[in-house]
C-alpha cells in the first residue's frame, strides 16, 4: 500500500497556500497602507488575485486528495 | 504584514544598493514555500526512480495532460520568459512569430506525423533513434553535438535569471545561481524525469499565475488594446503593432526580416528542427503512457503555446508605452547603468506587483528558470548515459550501473551549467546567441531524421555524412559572416538583414545542405533491407490504428482545431 499524490494535488496546495496569503497581505494593507505603492494599487489586486488563487487550490486540493492503492 | 521568522532571510537575498524592488518577508515566504514544494516532491519519487525506465524515461506513464503542459514547460525557461519580452519591447509584436509560426506548426507536426515513429520504436533518446536508423555515427555526432548544446543552454539560461535577479532585485550573482542550481540538482537527481516533469507542470501553474496580472494590470494602465496600439502607433510606427503587412522588405521592420525567412528558415527548419529533434522537449512526450497520450500531449503543448505571448509579448509591448524611462541593449546597460531590455519583465512586475504579488512574480521568474534548466540537465543526463556512455564507453553494465551513472551525471550537468554560466557572462546579447546555437546543430539534425523516417532510401553513410555537411556548413557560414560582415548580403540575402534574419537563412542552408548530401550519399551507397526499417519508416508497416470512442477524441481533430485558431490569430494581428 502507498499512498499516491497527484501533480494536481501538489499544485491545488500551493495555489491554496499562496491564495491565502496573498489575499491575507492585501487585507493587511486595507488597514496599513503602503509607503510606496505599485502602480494601479487602489485595484487591490492581491485581493482578488489572491482569493481566485485560494478557491482555485481548495478545489484542487480536495478533487485530488490522495487516496490508497494496491500495487 | 510581516512574518519575523524570514527577515533575517530577507536580508540576506536583498541588498539595498542599486535594486530595484525590495523583497519584503511575504515575498521570501512565497519563494520558500516554492523550494520547499520542488525538494519535497523530488525526495516523494525517489522511490520511484529505481530502475533505468523510471529514471530516464518515467516509467513511460504520464498522461497526455502531463507531458503536453511538461513539453512545453521544459521549453518556457528564463531566456524564453526575459529574453522574448525583451525582444518584444526591441522589435514589437514580430517576436510573436517565435511563440506562433515559429512553434505551433512543427508542434503539431511532431505529434500527429512524427510521435509514431519515435513511440512504437520504443526509443529511450533521439540519437537512439538515429543510431536505429543510422547506426553508431549519426548516434555520436547527434549526441555529443547536444550535449555540449545542452549545457551550453543551461548555463546562459542561468546566468540570465541571475543577472536579472541581480539588476532589479540586488541578488547576489553567486548566490542566485547556486541555490537554484543546488535545488534543480536535488530534485531531478532524486526523482529522475518523474520528479523533473511533475515540477515542470507546477512550475508552468506558477509561471502563468505569477506572470498574468502584469498584462491584466498592463492593459488597465495603458487604456486597453486599441490605445496601446495606437500609443505605439504613434510614438514608434505601424511596424511594431504588424506581425506579417511589414516583412516584405527587410527594411520596413524593426527586426529586419523577410517573410521567407520567417516561413522557410523559421517554420519549416529552426521549429521543426527544435520541436521535433530536440530531445529536451521530445523526452518528455516519450513518457507518455500511451501513442494517443504521445500524440496529443504536443497538440495540448501548442494550445498552450499559442496563449503565452500574452504573458511574454504583451508585457514588452505595454512597457514601451508605459516605462517612464528607454530601455538599452546589454552593452549599452552595462556601460552606463541603465535597464537592458532583457529586463522588462521584472522591471514590470515591480511596477504593478506589491508584497505578494511581488514574490509571487519573482516565483515565476525562477519557476521558468528551473524548469528550463532542469528540462537541460535530464536530457543531458539520459543522452550521455544511453548514447555516449552506454553505447560507447561501458555497453554491459547493470541497471543499476546506469540509474547511478544517470544521477551522478545530473549533478555533474549542473556543474559544468555552473561553469558555463560564469563563461557567457561577457556574451553581448544572450537571444541572439543562443539563436545562433540553434541553426549549427538543430537545422541539420531535422534534416536527417526527418528523411530517416519518410524516405526508405535513405542510408547509413547517407544520413552521417548529410549531418556532419549541414553542422560544418552552419559553422563556416557564421564564421564567414563573423570575419567578413560584407558577406550578410549572400547569406542572409540582404545587406539589410539583422542577426534574427541571419539565424534563419543559415539555418534553412544548412538544412538545404544536410538534405542535398544526404540524399547523393544515399543514391551513391547500398540501402537497408526493408526488415530493419518496421517501425522506423513511413510506409514500411502500418502504424497502429487508434481506438477512439468519439470522433472528438482523435488527436487529428485537436490539431486541426489548433491550426484554424492559429491562422485566425495570425490574421488578426497581421
């Protein structure tokens, strides 16, 4: 028995992982303005960006959850 | 927002003088979730790279998805990503023709004409292939001859990122090149091809997602598509927003080119000769588990292919509009401190992309260095094991002898990338260069397998002494070109021809060349027996019929498919 990992699930998690963060750094900033901000950044980018990212992940990462197998 | 743990981290990968862009701590957290997922998956298939199938060929298991998004990853390396966005920002949307007629037609080509020979022959290499068809000679000059291109490749691929990284963002040269290099080593020595092709998907996720907000946010800042076009229209001339209305002289574009160039040195000898013979992107489609999969895992590619100019163009495009500053050649940054146009991509990410997205971006930027490296030093690794080593030097050795022969090599390919990343350091324009790479060994090397496997005729002395004519006609012609500039107006058939141009008319002599020797040689020498052809040649027994349940699932009808878009697009931006 082994325990198999998906490509899928490998990139689900880190788009997951990225998702949050990035979403979590531009609520941050919401409060806590930037000294010098990018160009365009009243369109809050890492907030959409990040939250399409996450919920891109967290359906990867469960449709791709390893599941046992007999070799 | 800041997560203490990294700032000591942070420190050390930034020095404030002369960058460009800080990494804050969110940034160094994404770049280390990074390495951490690509040695992690890389330790998880060590247990799966046991034998010389799995090492070097993955066990020939991978879905059509896979190898086709792993096929063209191993393609999307930092000179892709930098060095076309630059070309973009230099020539205008003519660099799109390397991403369109300059790859999807030969994709297409490989998969629905070229994957059958190359899968049912059961090779483990291109110059497998050639020694089949051929014998040990066109074996060994194929196999050298990509060895030494491969490192060669590796090492300017890596010298670029770092020198970037260096340039926007205040990296050390020194550490940059040895913690990728370190970490692309680990993964692909530990996990063989298996590790190599899983990374490569991922990274292909995280090049795109790090890299699509910058045209999103691009076009948002510029006005949309038609401003731009009209934007540049203005300020540089129709001639940077047309693909195809300014290439009937070699003056009337930036790149100075002609489309015969375009459509018989690029389409028809530089991307078929890449595509098709190039075993760092051939490798990947023969792991596919199956002849569909094999088939259709380069159709996926072009599909795929097709979209990243978006990614790539578009970004060089809207910087010549938006930059509030000109960028200069490498020489001229060099000499006097400003931007070169190979870095218009980070310089752009910076401009758009705050904490997060920055190191989101930056993710990318290495991502497409390492899968470009990696996809290097695996096919570096299985060609010196299986066509040099194992052919040559040690025939009777173990599995096992090989798999480690293979994982030492992957280390040492690194190494000698290493070293060469420190000797290209003073080549003027990288592009350029490795262009130039191309047209020696690629042009000639379609010519020969592509008559191997179309034409019963052709023979053994045939097909070496055609390979061998085609590789010293590209090197005497640049090195006629180098010593004596005059000569462009016969090799390039223009005094106005630029370095593009030149690349791609010495690439279709060489491969006019190749052809022609090959097939005097042939017509003057004894051919093989038809029974040592089955399976090598068109026409000598039929290939395997497929079972599709649906006529949607042919892969004929995919490319087909690919190729209307393709002429649409190339319409539409004419």
């Amino acid at each position: 028995m082994r325990e198999e990992i998906s490509i899928w699930f490998f990139g689900g998690v880190l788009f997951l992982i990225y998702g949050v963060i990035i979403c979590l750094e531009g609520l941050w900033e919401l409060s806590h303005p930037l000294v010098n901000p990018p160009v365009l950044n009243h369109l809050h980018a890492p907030i959409w960006w990040g939250a399409m990212m996450g919920v891109a992940g967290l359906t990867y990462t469960v449709k791709f959850w390893p599941k046992k197998s007999r070799h | 927002m800041q997560l203490q743990p990294f700032v000591a981290l942070s420190t050390y990968f930034a020095t404030p003088v002369h960058s460009l862009a800080h990494l804050n701590a969110v940034d160094i957290a994404v770049i280390a979730i990074y390495f951490g997922v690509v040695i992690f998956i890389g330790f998880y298939l060590k247990g799966s790279a046991n034998t010389s199938e799995e090492f070097f060929m993955a066990g020939r298991e991978m879905t059509a998805w896979i190898a086709g998004l792993s096929f063209v990853s191993a393609n999307l390396g930092s000179l892709e990503l930098m060095g076309w966005a630059g070309s973009a920002y230099q020539y205008g949307i003519l660099a799109t023709h390397w991403y369109w007629i300059g790859a999807i037609p030969a994709m297409l080509f490989l998969g629905i004409i070229m994957m059958p020979f190359y899968y049912i022959s059961k090779v483990n290499s291109v110059p497998g292939y050639l020694h089949l068809r051929y014998g040990d000679g066109a074996r060994a000059l194929s196999a050298v001859s990509f060895a030494f291109m491969t490192v060669l490749m590796s090492g300017i691929n890596m010298y670029s990122m770092a020198l970037v990284m260096k340039v926007v963002l205040g990296w050390n040269l020194n550490f940059s090149i040895w913690v990728s290099s370190i970490t692309v080593a680990l993964y692909v020595g530990l996990g063989g091809l298996r590790s190599a092709i899983y990374n490569e998907v991922l990274q292909f996720l995280l090049i795109w997602l790090g890299a699509l907000l910058v045209p999103i946010l691009g076009l948002i800042d510029a006005g949309g598509w038609t401003n731009l076009k009209a934007q540049i229209g203005a300020r540089l001339g129709s001639e940077y927003v047309h693909m195809w209305s300014t290439t009937g002289h070699f003056s009337q574009n930036p790149m100075g080119i002609h489309w015969t160039g375009l459509v018989f040195g690029l389409a028809l000898v530089i991307s078929c000769g890449y595509w098709t013979t190039d075993f760092l992107v051939v490798q990947r489609v023969l792991a596919a588990k199956n002849l569909r999969s094999a088939k259709m895992a380069p159709i996926i590619g072009a599909a795929f292919k097709m979209a990243v100019p978006f990614i790539v163009i578009l970004p060089g495009l809207i910087a010549l509009v938006v930059l509030p500053y000109h960028l200069v050649g490498e020489t001229q940054a060099v000499a006097t401190g400003q931007h070169s146009y190979n870095e218009v991509l980070p310089l752009m990410l910076v401009r758009y992309c705050g904490p997060g997205l920055l190191g989101l971006g930056v993710t990318a930027l290495i991502a497409g260095f390492m899968s470009g490296m990696a996809g290097n030093v695996s096919a570096f690794s299985t060609v010196w094991t299986y066509d040099i080593y194992g052919a040559f030097l040690n025939k009777k050795a173990t599995d096992q002898h090989y798999v480690a022969m293979g994982r030492w090599c992957t280390f040492i390919g690194v190494l000698i990338s290493v070293g060469t990343a420190y000797l290209v350091q003073h080549a003027a324009s990288i592009m350029d260069y490795v262009q130039g790479l191309f047209s020696f060994f690629i042009a000639p090397l379609f010519g020969t397998v592509i008559l191997g496997m179309l034409w019963k005729r052709t023979t053994k002395a045939g097909g070496f002494w055609g390979l061998l004519a085609g590789t010293c006609t590209a090197i005497g012609l640049f090195l006629w070109v180098h010593f004596d500039p005059s000569a462009l107006r016969y090799v390039a058939l223009s005094p106005d021809a630029k370095t593009l141009a030149e690349d791609m008319y010495r690439a279709l002599w060489s491969w006019l060349v190749c052809v022609i020797v090959t097939v005097t040689v042939s017509y003057a020498t004894k051919p093989k027996p038809l029974s040592e052809l089955e399976g090598l040649v068109y026409g000598v027994v039929p290939l395997p019929v497929e079972q599709d349940d649906h006529w949607y699932q042919k892969p004929i009808v995919w490319a087909g498919t690919i190729a209307v878009l393709f002429v649409i697009l190339n319409i539409i931006f004419w």
